[in-house]
C-alpha cells in the first residue's frame, strides 16, 4: 500500500493532523480526540480503529515510527510521527475535502424512502423521538459553544462546531415540518392507497 493508493477516511485525517503538532503515541492520540471534542466527528468507539488506522497509514508511508518507549508498570508505546509523504497527503486530502461535497450515504435518508414499510402514526412517534434526540444535541453543542467562549478558545477550533449546529438545526426544523404534515394528514397512506398507487405506476397513461 501507499499513500496514492490508500483511501483516505475521517479519522485518518485527524491522526495525520495531532501527528502534525508533533510525535506521539496512539494511547495519547485518542486522549486528545476526546479532551478536544473530536470523536464528535470521528468514530473511535472501537478500541482498536486508532491502532488500525495508524497501522494502515505506516505501511502507505505517510507516518513512521520515531521511538518505541517503555515506562514503569506499563506497556511498551509506539511513538510515531508524520512523514513528509504523510504532510504532502494531508493537504492534498484537505484540499478535496474542503472544496468537492462528498458522496454520502447516511442511514436516515435510507430509512425515509422506506416510510411505506411503517403505518403514518407510528412514523410520527419515532420522529418525535429522533426531534427530542435532535434537540438535546443543540443543547449540547450550545453548551460547548458557551464553554469555549467563556475560555476565549478562537473561532478556528470550532467551526466544526458551528458547521454541526447549522445541520442539526436545520434536521430538526425539517422534521418538525414533517411531523405537522402527519399529524394534520397532509401526509397519509395505508395498504390500499400504496397498492393503488403501485398499480397506477405500473401502468402510467
């Protein structure tokens, strides 16, 4: 594997970027993920996906180990750093990332073209619930928005931040609009009306 062939991913990046600072090793690598928010945005809740990834990113090329260190009663850790391969990759990704949408393929889309699979007042509940879920995440990311400016943490550490306030907010004003549709029945459907409609489109005037 190298970098040209290697796939990048979300957590990929991250590592690439806390190994730009300086060198470390992964324990402390996941640490710092967490003290600074960033398994908001990445996915480490399997133990292992950080040694993983770092284990895929050494055999691209793009980071290498420094040193390998032992301390009292623990287990011996791997420092690793970036090479300049590694960098060179980073920027490239970043460039695309920034500037080219990608294709993604969330499950709850998935999820709303398969509503005929589930009766109107059941779909409305479940909403319901994913609205209440959606509103305690604005409260969470208002929470931190408030700590970061009460420590004058600067603007270009949480445009994250900002970015999953805006998309959130913007989920829950539309599912709101969905639940009104359902609860007032301008959306509506039931056995006989889908298999009518089924029919009509299998044989369109």
């Amino acid at each position: 594997m190298t970098a040209r062939t290697y796939r990048r991913s979300p957590l990929a990046v991250v590592l690439l970027v806390l190994l730009a600072e300086e060198p470390m090793h992964a324990y402390r690598m996941q640490r710092l993920i967490r003290e600074r928010n960033k398994d908001q945005i990445v996915n480490i809740a399997q133990r292992n996906s950080v040694y993983q990834t770092l284990d895929r990113l050494l055999r691209a090329g793009m980071i290498e180990v420094r040193a390998t260190t032992r301390e009292e009663n623990r287990p011996e850790r791997t420092v690793y750093q970036i090479t300049d391969e590694g960098r060179r990759t980073l920027r490239t990704w970043l460039r695309t990332m920034l500037s080219a949408p990608a294709r993604e393929f969330p499950e709850f889309p998935v999820a709303l073209a398969s509503l005929p699979m589930l009766p109107p007042q059941e779909v409305a509940g479940l909403l319901e619930q994913r609205a209440a879920a959606l509103e305690d995440s604005l409260a969470e990311l208002d929470a931190g928005a408030e700590t970061a400016a009460r420590i004058g943490l600067p603007r270009l550490f949480v445009v994250e931040d900002e970015y999953q306030r805006a998309i959130t907010a913007a989920e829950l004003r539309w599912v709101r609009s969905l639940l009104d549709d359902l609860r007032e029945g301008r959306l509506d459907w039931d056995e006989e009306w889908l298999r009518g409609t089924a029919e009509r489109l299998e044989r369109p005037e």
